[in-house]
C-alpha cells in the first residue's frame, strides 16, 4: 500500500510575520528519484534519532539518518533547551556511556576557555540543570562523536530532508520516500528496519502504523488521573518556541518591534513572572504560587528567573564572554491554542507563527512590561541573540516539543507504575524486558482547560522494550518520545537522555534483529534472546536498573546489572544502592540463588566470604547470568 503527502510544511521557514503557507512545499510526485538502501533507516536526528543512528554504526550496520533542520540535535540544538532536564544521579547514574561521553564532549569545548573550572563544570551555572551550553556547541560536539561513523561510510546523514510517501506490504514498510526541502530532490530508501525518530510521530500515520493521539480515558488506562469519561485526543502538551538572551549594559536598547498580537497573548497566556507549582517539580516542594524576579532572587524560589536555564555565566570565562546568555522556556512562551499533530499543512504553518508570536511577544513583554525593581517596566538592556539560536528571528528552528503521537505498543506504561503515590518502594515498577533507565516527575504543561493530567514525582523508572515496538507493524520502531507511554507517563519519558536512552535501544535492537535474523518482537516474545539482547545493552554502557552505587564506569558495571536483572537485588530490595563492597550475606545468597530456578545449584564461590561485588563478578565469570 501506497500512502504520500501531496504538501508539507517546512517548519524553519514559517514566518513569524506575514503569509504562513509560504512555508507549505508542494510534493512532486513525478520528480526525479534517486534510490538508496541501507540496513537502517532512521528518520529524525533529534536525541533519539542521533542515539539510535549512532548505536547501529558502532555495532556495523550501515544507517541513513534523515532530519528536516539543518542541525543534528533536537531538543539541545534546533529545539533550543540546551540546558538539559535531568535527575539528582545523572552525574554517577541513570545516563547511558553514549550520553555522557556527549555531555563531556560538550563540557571540553567550555573547559579550555575556564581558568579554573568547577567539575563538573555547568558553564552556564543554572539551577535547574546540571550542564547549560548554547546549541551551536552541542551541534559540533554531535558531529565530532559521529564523525568516525560517517567518515566510514557507515552513517549517511541527510539534513534538510523530510519523509513525504511509504509503501507497506501487510505489517512491513518496505520504502520510504522523502524529499530535499531546500532544492526538491527526492531519494527513496530500502531498508531492513525503520526507526521513526521524528518529533511529532510522523511515520506513524504514513506508514499505517497504530497510533494514539492526546489524553486517553480512565476506561483505557485505569489511570486515577486520565480523562474520566471520555479520550481527549486535543490534550496534547504545549508546544514552545525557544530564544535566548544576552544582558547587555544598562541604558542600552535592545527592544525589538511590538509582534502581532501582543496584546492578545500578553493577556491572555498571561505573560508573568508568577507561575503556579506543583510540589514534587522542579521548581520546588510545595504546591502554589511562585512569584518570580528576572535578576533577584525571591522567597521560596531557588534563584531569580534570569539564573533559571541560564547557558553562559560569563564570569566563569573571563575575556571570552562578556555578558550572560540566558534562554526562556517557562509557561509564559508556552503555544497552548491547538495542537501541532494531525493538523492539515496551511493549519499546521498558522499555528506554528502563532506560537512565534507568542514567544516574540514574551521577549517584547520582558523588554518592556516585565516588573522592574527600579520602577520602569521592562528591561531594554535585553539582546534577543539570533545567532544562538541559529535563524533570522531570533528563535528556534523548530518548536521545542513535549508531546507527539504515540504507538499502540506492545507494553504503554502507566501512571499507577511510575508515580510516588503508587510505587511504595525506591524503584518504580520492575519490568523484566528493561532496555535503559529514566527518571523525572510526571511534567505536564497544560494545553486545554479539559487538561486533567498530574504532575507529580516518579520513583527511578526502566524503558521497557515492549513500550518501543508496535502491535502490528514487524519493522518500525518508535525512537523517540513516541513510545508505548500514556497522555500522563509521556511527561516523564520525554526529557533529554531519557530520549536519547530510547532511541539507542531501538538502534540497538534493530542491529541485534538484524544480527540473529529475528524481528524485534520476537526477540521481545523469546526470553533467552531477550536476556541475550539485554546482555549486549548492557556491553554498551546502558543500565538497565537502578543501581546508583555501580556507575557505568565501573568495572563491576555489567557484573552487577546482570545479576541484578537475572536474579534481582538481594537483600536490597528496599535501596537504590547495590553495596558493592559489603559482604554477601545469608539472604542475599538465598535470593539470587533461588532465582536460577535451582536452589541446590552450588554457589561458584564457595562458602568463603566474598563482597556483593565479588560474588556478581563470580558468578558472570561462572556464565550462570
């Protein structure tokens, strides 16, 4: 079967002034084609897309990587939140070896303009995330970790190119067709498996592959805080144009022309420093109102707005920066009017310039109406700094999304499996497929006044495989935000590495299937080439539970993961610490021997005492996990 778009819009061209649909490019259904294969097909470079693309080259495989921007990235770089969501362990746990090697590839670019850097060095010394950059960095520090792969012709990447047409024989796509949006050329690509690592779920709907859209009822999830009566498909996360700033010297004038409706979305987003929290986010423990100042810090908040994603602190670059550059992703430059997804091209452009307006008039608003100490609304020493973010107005190339179309999946985790109120020990939910780890509060920034999601704390949670494969289609896979999650459970599966953790396990299992000749769900529904597969995750530095206690840096990493997942924690089931180093007590020795199914098997060790360690590391060496 044949499906194909007749037009599509080419988002970094919609304008924030004047006609949206001259960002609609026609498709040529009779232009000429050129043909290219490849073992993998991923399409979208965002976190996912890259993390995906570049697991299938480390392991051989050849891969065509698509993204429609001109910047590999995603959420850190097109999307412009290049201060990255994450968790209190992420600097010893919870990230994959990929994902960290990025952060410290980002990081060296910083350290060698410091004269004396704070490790782990957060250039932009921001308190809501632990490293802050401006995209540019992160753009060549993404091309530096890939450039091995492309250079060996392993990893093919195609910028400024959109999938437009697929064709499917029963449950496989076979091709995918896309096309150049700055020229019109048009390559399909033969494959073995898909990856759909675009943003907002688009090979979904063009490959026939089952999907869902918005907030599902209580009838479908038994989620306490779904929809109650019926699924609202429009309760879809806001969306959000990012820009950046740069706090020039007072009685300069950097205020920029006053947007199209400012008036409107001044009043009605509203534009404020005044947000309402819910205990648990990041903002802080209690439930309420915040009430915010750009530059000065205000009771019951962690810093002042300005400090809030701050990317550069100047001071800690002397004779390199000579202002702060801060960027703006706060509720204030939230798009809420309608959804992005399942959207015609000529709708789809117009609210893409209105969620420009939005954030242009938040800018216009922070120059100019922002409550000011000194009396004078606004602030006009306030640079709108184009060039970080790459474009022409001042904001990001593309929208920084939170919610896309989801697969009907195989495993959709839920609520009741993630949440503090539901999750009684220090782990979420076990789930014995686990390809990687996350962890986030349930985040959900409200489109609709039908919205009833939560937000809440999680307990540390696993990505399990079941959440990446389809219920029909055998070769796509969902690499990005687009996983078997719910309405509410995407909010917490949709931040920075633990997208990228995502998409490198749908890289990884893809190049696996390939490897033994067997789909991915099969391997899923095979529970010795499951535990085979989790074994190889595990090889490339991917935790599969959380164990804070035994980085991926460790020696005894795999050791302890292995033993972990085959025949649980031991006598530490109520810890999110292994204990490496005490010794294996009567209890522990129970547990994980009676796990193997054969509770007289001799333990490899001896009666002697050993460390918890130790006895993992005896055990692997014995190959009985």
């Amino acid at each position: 079967m044949n499906r194909n778009l007749e037009t599509v819009v080419d988002v970094m061209r919609v304008p924030a002034e004047g006609d949206p649909s001259c960002a609609i490019v026609k498709v040529d259904p009779g232009a000429p084609v050129s043909d290219e294969s490849c073992d993998i097909l991923v399409v979208g470079g965002g976190m996912g897309g890259i993390a995906a693309g570049w697991a299938a080259a480390r392991r051989g495989h050849h891969v065509c990587l698509l993204e429609e921007t001109d910047w590999l990235g995603g959420q850190i770089t097109s999307q412009g939140v290049a201060s990255l969501d994450e968790h209190e362990q992420i600097e010893v746990f919870g990230g994959t070896r990929s994902y960290t090697a990025l952060c410290e590839v980002i990081r060296d670019s910083y350290r060698k303009l410091a004269d004396e850097p704070q490790e782990p060095l957060n250039p932009g010394r921001c308190w809501v995330s632990r490293l802050a950059f401006e995209p540019r960095v992160a753009v060549g520090a993404i091309g530096d970790l890939l450039s091995p792969y492309v250079e060996a012709g392993r990893l093919r990447v195609f910028l400024r190119t959109k999938a437009t047409e697929a064709e499917t024989d029963g449950d496989r796509v076979t091709s995918i067709r896309a096309i150049n949006l700055d020229d019109g050329r048009a390559v399909r690509f033969a494959f073995e498996y898909v990856l759909d690592a675009t943003e907002l779920g688009d090979l979904l709907p063009l490959t026939g592959t089952e999907c869902v859209v918005g907030a599902e009822s209580a009838a479908e999830t038994s989620e306490p805080h779904a929809q109650p009566d019926e699924a609202k498909p429009h309760c879809v996360q806001s969306c959000t144009y990012i820009f950046a700033l740069e706090r020039r010297p007072e009685g300069e004038d950097h205020r920029i022309s006053r947007p199209t409706q400012y008036e409107h979305y001044r009043d009605r987003q509203p534009y404020s420093l005044r947000i309402h929290v819910h205990g648990g986010e990041i903002y802080g423990e209690t439930t309420g109102w915040l009430d915010y100042q750009l530059f000065e810090p205000t009771s019951g908040t962690k810093g002042p707005l300005w400090e809030y994603r701050r990317l550069v602190e100047a001071t800690q670059f002397p004779g390199y920066y000579a202002h702060d550059l801060t960027m703006f992703n706060w509720p204030g430059n939230d798009y809420r009017d309608v959804p992005l997804v399942d959207q015609s091209p000529e709708a789809l452009a117009s609210a893409l310039q209105g969620a420009k307006r939005v954030s242009l008039g938040f800018v216009y608003w922070l120059q100019t109406g922002a409550p000011n100490p000194d009396g004078s609304p606004g602030f006009a020493n306030l640079l709108l700094r184009s060039d970080l973010m790459g474009s022409t107005d001042g904001l990001s190339k593309f929208p920084y999304i939170r919610e896309c179309r989801r697969i009907k999946a195989v495993k959709t985790v839920t609520e009741q499996e993630v949440a503090v109120a539901h999750q009684p020990g220090p782990r979420a939910a076990h789930f014995n497929d686990s390809v990687g780890v996350g962890w986030y509060p349930i985040d959900i920034h409200q489109v609709s006044e039908h919205e009833v999601g939560t937000s809440t704390r999680t307990k540390p949670f696993q990505i399990p495989l079941g959440a990446l494969i389809p219920v029909r289609v055998q070769n796509l896979i969902a690499a990005n935000k687009n996983i078997g999650t719910t309405h509410i459970t995407n909010g917490c599966f949709r931040l920075h590495p633990v997208e990228w953790n995502i998409g490198e396990a749908a890289g990884l299992v893809t190049a696996f299937a390939i490897e033994q000749g067997r789909t991915p769900g099969a391997i899923h529904g095979d529970e010795t080439l499951l535990r085979e597969f989790q074994k190889e995750v595990v090889n490339e530095g991917i935790p599969l539970c959380w164990l804070i206690d035994v980085p991926v840096s460790s020696p005894d990493f795999t050791a302890v993961q292995r033993l972990a997942m085959a025949r649980g924690y031991g006598g530490r089931e109520d810890s999110l610490e292994f204990a490496p180093d005490e010794p294996v007590t009567a209890k522990d020795r129970a547990a994980w021997l009676t796990h193997t199914g054969n509770p007289g098997i001799a333990t490899p060790s001896g009666d002697r005492i050993v460390s918890r360690s130790e006895f993992a590391r005896v055990i692997l060496k014995a190959g009985e996990i």
